[in-house]
C-alpha cells in the first residue's frame, strides 16, 4: 500500500466553496478531486486541461446555432414530445 503525505495549498475562499460545491454534485470531497488531478498530471505527464489566455467562447443560443438553417427545417418546440409527435416535422 502506497504512503500518503499532506499538501498545504492556498486558495481564494470564493473558489474553494464553489469547487466543493461542483466536487459534491459530482460524489467527491476536495481531496478525492485533488487526486485526481494529481494522477491525471503523472499520467498524461502534463497539465490534463488546456492552458489558454483566451477566454472561453461564448455558448451559442439556439437561434443563433440554427439560425443559418431558417425557412430551410421546421424545428420543434417541445422537445420532450413523444417521437410520435414529430411525424409532421419528418415529412
């Protein structure tokens, strides 16, 4: 069995409660989630996540995805609609 050490790390308090918070949704506890960074890190012998002073894109809306496709598909509102309903969009 593998020795285990203790990793004193400084952190910003906001990020830390809003990383438990995600960690928790996910059925981790802070440790567990440092772990696994740590192991990924060894394992692909790199930062496992891009290194970027890009900020991230901008989620598109759906009209903004689709709006390219207008007049060309009719799309459905109600996503949830059994299959049956969207015989008439098929056609």
């Amino acid at each position: 069995m593998a020795t285990t050490t203790n990793i004193n790390v400084r952190a910003d308090s906001e990020i830390k409660s809003s990383a438990q918070a995600i960690f928790a949704s996910l059925g981790l506890d802070m440790s567990t989630a440092i772990n696994m960074f740590l192991r990924q890190t060894v394992r692909q012998n790199d930062i496992p996540f891009v290194l970027t002073m890009n900020p991230a894109p901008k989620k598109k809306s759906r009209e903004e995805m689709f709006g390219a496709l207008r007049g060309k598909y009719k799309m459905a509102d109600d996503f949830d609609a059994p299959l049956e309903d969207f015989k008439e969009y098929m056609e």
